[in-house]
C-alpha cells in the first residue's frame, strides 16, 4: 500500500486461516479482524481452535476477537479469557448488548486493567466520545465504527468518520476503524478522513491491482468479460 500513498493500514476481515495466511505471508495487511458472522459463514464450529490456531500462524500482527454473551459479567469473563490467548490480541466489545443496554462499564474495567479492546458496531459520533471517554489512556485500543452500515442507509459515512477522527485525536493510544468497508474507494475515503485502520475483505483486496487502471482498459476487458462468460454459457438468440 505504500505505493498508494496512503497512511491507512489494510486490516483482513474474515475468518478463513488459509486466506489470512497468505495475506500474511503477502504482507498486504497490517492486522486482521473477524466476528461470530463471519466465522459461522466459514463453518468455524470451534472458536478457540479457531482463534489459537490464526494466533499461532500469525504471532506478531494484532487480531481482533469478539465476545458473544449477552451478559456484562459473562462478556467480562470470556474478555479475559480471549486476552489470554496471546499478547497481539485486541477484544471485541459490542457498543451494547442485544438489548441496547451500554457497554461503558465494562469497556471502561477491562480497558483500566489492561486489556486491548476493539470497541465494535459503533454508528454514531455520540457513541464515538462516550468511548473515547471510558478508555484508558494507558492501554492501545480500536473504535470500530461501521461506516458501510451508514452507507447502507443512505447517508454518505465521510462527514460521520471526519468528526469521529476529530474526537479520538487528542488521544495517542486509540485508532480509529473504519469498518464495514462495501468497494475499493472507501480506503481512499476513510485515509482522506484521517482513519488509522481499514477493514477490507478478500474480494476487496483483489481489487487492489485496479488502482490506476486505464477506464478504456477496463471497459474493454468489461466486454470481453460479457462475451466469454455467455459463450461459455452457451447462449443463443
């Protein structure tokens, strides 16, 4: 990504081992993120196998795993277990529980005793300060807010990101996620609104090879692409 001219860093966001090993060995990514979706797409049926074994393959970039109680004291405990898994691990804490009920509190315990968190499913910059405020200063950790989700409703995230930034920038040990991420151009989007982190998919970092790319290039191999799939198909009118 360098070549880009970006500051950003790409995070991968999936939970297939083989593909994050070799975005890994790649080096196109600088961390990588997964979730409970995510993993029960991938058919995981075991998530601390699952966790220890991409701990184990990639020991020295920070993952990112998510608690799945619903319970604050039941969140806490599997938190601190999670943390126990390895020194690169950040813990993902859901904004609220299911039942809208804050997870402050708690994000404010574990985040004075230490634990790397990245706070997740963020939409809205009230919720970007209320966690700002409740991290220590001492521990790194992650807002992850879902500027995809924002889009998906029809309100564009950028100005949301850029008053997300401004809220975290007084504090040098958060980072700020853009998450979600739906094409290629929203890592240019949130490097322009001053994002520290990324989260992109593996479709999406096949894209990468496109930036640049001559449009009258594409459009041709756009048509070619039409043509060889409807031969191979076997149409006819």
């Amino acid at each position: 990504m360098n070549t880009l001219n970006l500051k950003i860093k790409l995070f991968a966001d999936g939970a297939n081992i083989t593909e994050m090993v070799e975005d890994y060995k790649r080096g196109v990514v600088s961390g990588f993120t997964t979730n409970p979706t995510l993993m029960r797409k991938a058919g995981i049926t075991d998530y601390e196998q699952f966790a220890k074994s991409a701990l184990k393959a990639i020991p020295d970039m920070p993952i990112s795993f998510e608690v799945f109680s619903d319970e604050f004291p039941h969140m806490e405990a599997e938190a601190n277990k999670i943390a126990s898994w390895g020194k690169n691990v950040y813990i993902k804490i859901p904004v609220t529980n299911t039942h809208g009920v804050s997870s402050i509190p708690l994000i404010k315990k574990l985040s004075a005793e230490g634990l790397k968190l990245n706070v997740t499913a963020l939409l809205t910059t009230k919720q970007v300060a209320e966690v700002t405020a409740a991290l220590s200063p001492k521990t790194p950790a992650v807002i992850s807010v879902f500027a995809g989700r924002i889009a998906d409703t029809g309100i564009s995230p950028v100005p949301i990101m850029k008053d997300a930034y401004k809220i975290v920038k007084p504090k040098q040990n958060i980072e700020l996620l853009w998450a979600s991420t739906r094409e290629l151009l929203n890592i240019f989007q949130a490097d322009t609104c001053g994002c520290h982190i990324i989260t992109v998919t593996p479709d999406i970092l096949k894209k990468i090879p496109n930036v640049g790319k001559d449009l009258t290039k594409l459009s041709l191999e756009t048509v070619q692409m039409f043509y060889n799939d409807a031969s191979a198909a076997g149409y006819k009118i």
